[in-house]
C-alpha cells in the first residue's frame, strides 16, 4: 500500500490556472487604447501591439505617441500643477490613499493583466509586486499629510517625466508616481513598449478615484517616445532602465539645470561566506536571481562563494534549481515564466553564448520553445568575461569562489556597477563588515530582493544616483528652500605671464602654489597668472589628475569617525581665528568671521548627520546610513573667495569625503594662504586639494574624472553644461549650487550635508 507521505514525496502538480477572464474581458471591451491626458484617453492614431509572451497572442492594440501628444501631456500636467500643489497635503494625502484602496480593490484583476502582459509568474505578480504598489501609495499618502512638517520650506519641483522599463511595470509607475504626487508636482509617465496595459488601467483608476485632471498623464510609446519626453519641458526626468539610454539621457539634459534620477543596471554580488547557513543562501539564490526570469535589476547575478563550502553549496544549488517549474506564467505552481520579449531572449542567449565562447561551462540555462529559458548558472567562468561584466538581465547566474573575506569584497566591487548586494554569513561581524564595505546602495544580510516603500532604493556609480522610497525617495521630488540669489561675476580668462613678469610686492617673495597631497607643488606647466596680490599658478589637466590621485589616497579621513575630524575643523577655526586679522587684509571681515563660523558649523554637524532604522518590513532592521561618495570635485564661486570655498569644501569634509576644489579664478590667493591653516590643523594629506588655474580648463577635467564620484559646480551657471556633459560620461551626479551670499545664513546647513552624502540602505533580518 502506497503511503500518504510517499505519496507526498513523489506527487507532482497538477495545473492550477489562475481565471483571466476580466482582465480578457476588459482588454476586448477596449480593444485599442489611446494616450490618458488631461484625464480623458486620446482616440489613437498610429498604434503598437502588445502580445503576451508565454503564448505570443496579442493582447491589445496601444498608441504610439509622438512629440505632440508628449507636449499635450505636458502641457496638461502644466496646467493642473499649480492647483495639485496648493492643494493641503491632507487633500493630497486623501487621493492617494484612494489610489491605494483602489488598487487593493483590484489586486486579483490587475496581477493577471501583469502576468498577462509581462510573463511573470502569478504567484508573484499577486503575492508582490501588486501588494507593493498599494504599499507604495499608502506608504505616500503618509508623506503627503506630513510633507510641510518633514521638509519644511521644500517646494515641488513642478511638472515630472518618468520613464518605466518593464520588467515590474506597475510597481515601477507606484515607485514613480507616489513621491511625486505626494511632493505635489504632476507628472507624465511613459510605461515601456512591451508592458503598457497595468499603467492603462492605473489611468482609469485615476479616473475612478476623480484625481483631478492632469494629474497623471500617460503617454505610451517606444524609446522615441521617451526621448520626446525627456526633450519637452518638464523640470525633472526620473528614469528607470538601461545604463546605456540613462547615460544618453543625462548628456541630452546637460545644462539644461532639470533634475534627473537615475536607476540603471546592476549585477549585484551575492556573497556567501564558509559559515553561511547554506540552506537560506540557496533559498537567496532562487529569491536573488531566479525571481522575476532575473529581469531584476539588482538580480544577484553574480554568486561569489567561499572556496571551503563551494562545493557543497553547489551541490545544494544544482538540486534546487533541477526543481524549479519553468511553465505558463498564469499556473500557480509555476516558478518561473515567460522572458517579456523574444528580442529579450535573444539577448540573454546571446550574451551566454558569448560567455561560454570566452570558456564558461553553462549549466542548465537551456532554452525552451517561446519565451522560456531554463534557469541556469555559469562556472568556471574567468573575471573578464563577457558573462561576468555584462548584464544578462535573465535567468542565469555566474558562480566563482574566493579565499578571504578581503578577496570577497574585492571580486563584489570589481564590476561598474553599485546597486545591490547580498550577504551570507551568520557572524554578524562578518556580515556587516562586507554590508559596510561593498559598493552599493543596497545590501541584504541573509535575504535577497526585499523591497519597501520606506526603505530607499537606488545605486551608485554605473547604476545611477537618486533613490526611491523612504525620505530619501521624496528629497528628490522636492526643491530646497530657495535662497535668496547673490550676483555672480563671471572669471576672466587669464593670461599665462612668466616670473619676469611679476608685479613687484616689495617684501619678501613668496609664491603661491597648488596644493595636493598635503604638501605645495608647482604647476606642470610652471605658468602663472596675474591675480590681485600677486600671481598664481596656472594648474592644468596634468595637476587635477595629480590632485584627485592624492585625494584618493586619502581613505583613512572617512574612517577616523565624525568625532575625529569634528577635532580637526575646531583646530582650523582655530588657527583662522589666530590669523583673522591677516586674513581681513585680503578678503575683508565678513568673509573671515564667515570662515570661523562655517568650521564650528561643520565641526558641529560632523558627527551628527545620522541615519535613521525604517519602519519597513517587520522583523527586519532596516537601517539607512549616510555615506560618504569618497572624492567630490568643487568648483568654487568666483565672488567672495575666501566664504565661497569654505562654504563648500567643510561640509564635503566633514561628512568624510577627500575634495579636489578649484578656487575662485580671478582672486585665489585667499585660499592658498590657507595652505599653512590645513597643515597646522592636523588635516591629514589629500583630504583638501586645491588647483588654481583657469576654471574653464580645469572644471571640464575635474567633472569628467572616472574616479570623482560627485561634482558641485558653484559659481554660476554659464558654463554648465560643458561640465554636465563631462559628468554624464560615468553618470555622476552634479549639483549646480545656486548663488548665494557666502557670508550670510543661507551659505551653510543640511543643504550641503545631503548633497556630500548619499545613502546605503542595510536590511538585516532581527528577531523574525
Ligand atoms: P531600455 O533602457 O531601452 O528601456 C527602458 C525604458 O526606456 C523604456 O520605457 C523605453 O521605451 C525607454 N527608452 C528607450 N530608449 C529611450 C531614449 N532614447 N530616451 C528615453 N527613453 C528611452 O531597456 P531595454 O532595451 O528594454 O532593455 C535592454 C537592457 O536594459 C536589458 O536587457 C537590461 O540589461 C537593461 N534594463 C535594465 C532595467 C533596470 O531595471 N535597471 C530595466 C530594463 C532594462
């Protein structure tokens, strides 16, 4: 007689299908879709299909939209904005928290129309990523009512255009939409090409739940809709998608003084340590990589394990994944579903082919009839391989090993990368050790790919910068408390002059020079240039390059703790104060009592900018930690040398990061005498590096460096966008500071304290 228990063993799944017939119903009720403006839908013109990819059926025919109804949709955001935000963020609060019952109402319908659409399977479309979207509004509706008690003084920044990819198109436009309605701007949303129908039928939620028109605008349409977008006259761009269309889209907006956030790819690490449970880490591997047909993403793609436990992990990986159900995407029982787009899987296979060309030995990965690819991983598979630097944005993993914790962390950070890590080890010294040095935005301890609306989310380095979700989430939807504008005077391009030539100052003679690496240095040119006082060097691109080396030399400033280097800011007010009356001579009064003030300011904020632990998943210690970007080019002001570069560089260096600054061009000798402050103030070398020269030479550079991990541009905007271009090559961030009196109230604050950090946010399972 057979057992229950072995029947239980040997059993297999019966099909369970999920009923899609009201979200077929609805699809045939409308057949076509048009654009959703000004809160009615267009009657389309020129259309695209959308097919379901397990079966390649069409589902519905959608508009393509070009510059006109782009513009209409803006101008429609335009028009209802004002409105929007003078609504009370109570009212505010109130529609959002509509738009989350609304979806809760629709939770059933709206999962299946995004299995339909996407490929996903159900069972994750229902369990998260629509319960996520209505988390998301709820979680904004809170930051609506308490906006004006949170971010007093902070404005909306007007009318938004958001770009979605598709592989979770609803909880993309949820992680879009929320913090911008929330921070009371309106927006234009673009959904991708291949998923457009929950962002559809979110249209009508709006129009359900009476938001009033305009509000939310939908355009639908391919990257050429997209770049209409970003090229309309919107005041911020918020992009989820390729590295590659990211970096375009932020040289298109150089200059142009909107504001972008950027969330590109990934291939995050996936680092399992010898006492890692092995059991919970494969169970990671199948949430990290296997989730979603790893269209994620911070997929983590790359599984780095220790040599010692290597085999058996895989062991226990190659068994689990053998049990894995690749299969239509509507069973309930199916793990894994349909890749979006065959154009997609031709891309995953192709980047394996490559990879296994290039010598890695792919295990399972096959692929199926339709849209189906096995789940599948590559060994044996060298550093530079193409499977090993790209994104194979599929269902396949890469598995190597490492020795030491310090080979871990090394092989995690050797990618272009900074989205996401995940950590196994049950040494929470261990664990948070790699959490603390891994490059990333995110990092999971013992969990992969958790999500919520208070934890922020967002990457660093070739993965963007801005973050969504959280308070961190709503500082980039908002304006800073404006201050009140200060004249700029433009520099005047210097004339490179030779000793000979130097304006006789009667007493001793003392020549100004860079400064870099703690230590005075001549220009590589050896040129000078004339300057009230005196001459100064003429740095070139040689000298910045030398200046951002030395700086990055400067690691152990992060390290000595916001205590130690409060002590050392103390020290150069200090040593200021000593010498004030020398340095009133040069710069005048006001400039020097601000200088004293700026040190004790951002000796006092040195060790207090804190992080916060979030209220997200329970039984799990979310923590969100301010960290420094490492080395921040500045350019300074022009007008008021001496509280300019003060106002700028302190709070960069108290937050821990090293500076390579450019001073004020046409007057920079108030800075270069505080060469002798910095070295009787026991700033350690490299933390504060200075190269005087003509701004226009030296900005460029400076912003363009591979190793400058954010870009301050004060000063002016005229030469704006010569340097954003040179920032967007390797996507940094660049913050073009307002102009403002560098003496007065406005000159220091948080302001700036958020502008030299960005956030990590650190999910450790506690309690649960
Ligand atoms: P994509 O970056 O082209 O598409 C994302 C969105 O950007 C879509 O809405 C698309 O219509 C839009 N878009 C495309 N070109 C544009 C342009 N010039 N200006 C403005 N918007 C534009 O990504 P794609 O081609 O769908 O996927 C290619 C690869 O990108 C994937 O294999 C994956 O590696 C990566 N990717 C990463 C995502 C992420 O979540 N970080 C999401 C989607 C793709």
């Amino acid at each position: 007689m057979t057992r229950v228990s072995e029947i239980m063993q040997t059993m297999e799944y019966g099909p369970s299908v999920e009923d899609s017939a009201a979200a077929r119903d609805w699809l045939a009720a409308r057949g076509t879709f048009g654009h959703f403006i000004d809160g009615d839908f267009t009657d389309p013109a020129e259309t695209f299909e959308t097919r379901d990819p397990a079966t390649g059926d069409l589902l519905a025919h959608v508009a393509q939209g070009g510059p006109d109804d782009v513009a209409a949709a803006v101008a429609a955001a335009r028009r209802a904005q004002p409105g929007w935000a003078a609504l009370t963020g109570h009212a505010r609060a109130r529609f959002l928290y509509a738009l989350a019952r609304h979806v809760q109402k629709r939770e059933r319908f709206l999962s299946v129309l995004e299995t339909l659409d996407n490929g996903k399977p159900i069972r994750e479309a229902r369990d998260i990523d629509v319960p996520l979207v209505a988390r998301h509004f709820y979680h904004h509706a809170g930051w609506a009512e308490l906006r004006d008690a949170q971010f007093p003084g902070h404005a909306p920044l007007g009318v938004c255009g958001q770009i979605i990819p598709w592989n979770f198109p609803l909880l993309m436009l949820a992680w879009k939409i929320a913090p911008a309605l929330a921070a009371g701007n309106t927006v234009v949303l673009k959904p991708a090409e291949y998923t457009p129908l929950t962002a559809l039928a979110f249209a009508e939620i709006c129009r359900e739940i009476g938001l009033p028109k305009g509000v939310v605008n939908i355009v639908t349409g391919d990257g050429a809709t997209g770049a209409a977008l970003v090229a309309a006259e919107v005041d911020k761009i918020a992009f989820t998608g390729s590295t590659e269309v990211g970096r375009g889209i932020a040289t298109a907006l150089a200059g142009t003084g909107r504001k972008l956030t950027l969330e590109l790819g990934g291939k995050s690490p996936f680092v399992v340590m010898e006492d890692a449970d092995l059991d919970a880490a494969v169970e990671g591997v199948v949430d990290g990589i296997w989730f979603n047909q790893g269209q994620v993403c911070c997929a983590g793609s790359r599984i780095l394990v220790a040599e010692s436990v290597a085999e058996r992990f895989e062991a226990l990986m190659r068994a689990r994944m053998a049990r894995l159900r690749v299969g239509p995407p509507l069973d309930k029982s199916t793990d894994i579903g349909a890749i979006v787009d065959p154009v997609q899987k031709d891309r995953i296979l192709s980047i394996c082919r490559a990879a296994t060309d290039a010598g890695a030995e792919l295990v399972g990965g096959e692929a199926q009839e339709g849209c189906f690819i096995a789940p599948g991983y590559l060994r044996d598979i060298a550093p530079a391989n193409p499977g090993m630097e790209q994104e194979i944005f599929g269902p396949i993993a890469t598995l190597s090993t490492f020795r030491t914790a310090d080979e871990a962390v090394e092989l995690a950070n050797n990618t272009r990368y900074g989205l996401a890590a995940s950590v196994w080890s049950e040494s929470a010294t261990v664990a948070t050790d790699l959490a603390a040095r891994i490059k990333a935005g995110v990092v999971w301890i013992n969990a992969a790919n958790l999500f919520d609306a208070a934890a922020p989310f967002g990457g660093c380095r070739e993965s963007g910068y801005g973050r969504e979700g959280g308070a961190a989430g709503m500082l980039d939807y908002l304006a800073a408390p404006a201050v009140e504008a200060a004249p700029e005077t433009a520099p005047t391009r210097p004339d490179a002059v030779t000793g000979a030539e130097a304006p006789g100052s009667g007493g001793i003679d003392r020549t100004a020079k860079l400064y870099y690496g703690g230590a005075q240095k001549r220009p590589d040119g050896g040129a000078m240039y004339a300057v009230p006082g005196g001459l100064a060097p003429l740095g070139g691109r040689k000298d910045i390059r030398n200046a951002v080396e030395a700086a990055t030399k400067a690691g152990k400033w992060a390290a000595m703790g916001g205590h130690a280097r409060a002590q050392v800011l103390y020290y150069i007010a200090e040593n200021l104060a000593v010498r004030a009356d020398e340095f009133a001579a040069r710069s005048g009064r006001a400039e020097v009592d601000a200088a004293i003030a700026r040190a004790f300011h951002y000796a006092a904020w040195a060790d207090k900018l804190d992080g916060r632990t979030v209220a997200a998943k329970p039984g799990h210690l979310v923590t969100v930690i301010p960290e420094p970007y490492g080395v921040i080019g500045i350019a300074c002001p022009n007008a008021q040398p001496l509280a300019g570069f003060l106002s700028l560089v302190l709070p960069a260096i108290a937050m821990g990061n090293a500076v390579v600054a450019i001073p004020a061009q046409d007057d920079p000798l108030a800075v270069t005498d505080l060469y002798q402050v910095f070295d009787t103030s026991d700033l350690p070398g490299g933390v504060v590096n200075i190269v005087t020269g003509a701004r226009a030479d030296l900005a460029p550079t400076l912003a363009a460096h591979e190793v400058v991990a954010a870009y301050w541009h004060g000063g002016g905007a005229d030469d704006l966008a010569v340097v954003d271009r040179a920032a967007s090559g390797n996507l940094k961030p660049v913050w073009a500071v307002p102009s403002r009196d560098w003496t007065g109230p406005d000159a220091q604050g948080e302001v700036f304290l958020h502008r030299a950090v960005r956030s990590k946010t650190i999910w450790l399972p506690y309690g649960a």
